[in-house]
C-alpha cells in the first residue's frame, strides 16, 4: 500500500495504466505509460514486459530487478535510476537519456540503444552481445569486464570510457570518438572492426 502523497499518485498512474499491484511491485505487462511522470518511485521487481515507457519521467527511480523484456524506453529520461539486475534484453531505449544511472548485472542482450545518453553509467561486468550503442554518448561510463561481442558502437562517443578488460569480439567502432586514458587495449577484441 502506498505510504507518501508521492507513492500514491505513482499508485494512480500504475492503475490507471492498467497494472496490477503485486505483494511489493506491479504488474504492467504491456501497460501504456507513454509520457507518465514517474520520477523517484520505487518499481524495483515490477513486470513491464512489452511495456510502452516512451517518453516517460524515470529519473532517480528504482527499477532493480524489473522485468522489461521487450519493453519501449524510447526518449525516456532515467537520470540517476537504479536498474541493477534488470532483464531488459529486446528492451527499446532509442534516444534514452541514462545519464549516471546503475546498470549492473543487468541482462540486455539484442537491446537497442541508438542514440542514448549513458554519459557516467555503469555498465560493469556486463554480458551485452549484440546490443546496438550507435551514436550512443558513453563519455566517462564504466565498461570494465563487459563482454560486447558483436555489438555495434558505430558513430558513438567513448571518450574517457573505462574499457579494461572488455571482451570487444567482433564489435564495430567504426566512425567511434575514442580519448580514454583507461584503456590500454580490449582484453580480446577478435575480428574487431575499428
């Protein structure tokens, strides 16, 4: 049950849409919420398969552990979110601003981040194959250890992007902005294109 004015009208906007509360989330399977306000809410664990968040107001939430699969982020601003353990693979987050937001053990393979803004994230110790970061800002984000075999980083700009020991197997970073002084080389880049 809600506990603050704020949780209560996350709360409306939820049912509004279509969700249902759960013990301590939501359900929103395919639920619209295009264009919603939902800066600082606590989602954590919530189901938004096949959901439609385009556009919608994330920033400073907590959706750890969320199940997105398949889901539109598209043009949504989670500023400072937490999405650690999220499974968001398939997820759409075109044009997406993920400026310093947790991205930790997050499981988002074939994910669509053309354009996206993940100026400072953290994408750590990630298995990302074939995600699609073209013309994506990745200034100063945290890419140690991930694996990004076949992902496509044409156009995107890593300047100051911590690469050490990323496995960057047949990844493409052509036309890619590179100044890092953390990056020495990919721990294995295979038929990397540069």
């Amino acid at each position: 049950a809600p506990t603050n004015e704020a949780s209560v009208v996350v709360a409306e906007i939820l049912t509004e849409a279509g969700c249902t509360a759960l013990e301590s989330s939501w359900d929103c399977f395919g639920a619209d919420l295009s264009n919603t306000d939902l800066s600082g809410s606590d989602l954590s664990g919530s189901i938004f398969l096949s959901a439609d968040l385009s556009r919608a107001m994330l920033r400073n939430s907590n959706l750890s552990g969320i199940k997105g699969m398949g889901t539109n982020f598209s043009g949504a601003d989670l500023t400072g979110a937490d999405l650690g353990g999220a499974e968001v693979s398939g997820a759409n987050f075109t044009g997406a601003k993920l400026v310093d937001v947790d991205l930790t053990r997050v499981f988002m393979e074939l994910t669509d981040l053309t354009g996206a803004e993940l100026a400072g994230a953290d994408l750590s110790g990630n298995f990302l194959p074939e995600v699609d970061f073209s013309g994506a800002d990745l200034t100063d984000a945290n890419l140690t250890f991930t694996h990004l075999s076949g992902a496509d980083f044409t156009g995107a700009d890593l300047r100051y992007a911590d690469l050490r020991g990323a496995h960057l197997g047949e990844t493409d970073y052509r036309v890619g902005v590179f100044a890092s002084s953390n990056w020495s080389g990919p721990a294995h880049a295979g038929p990397a294109g540069f």
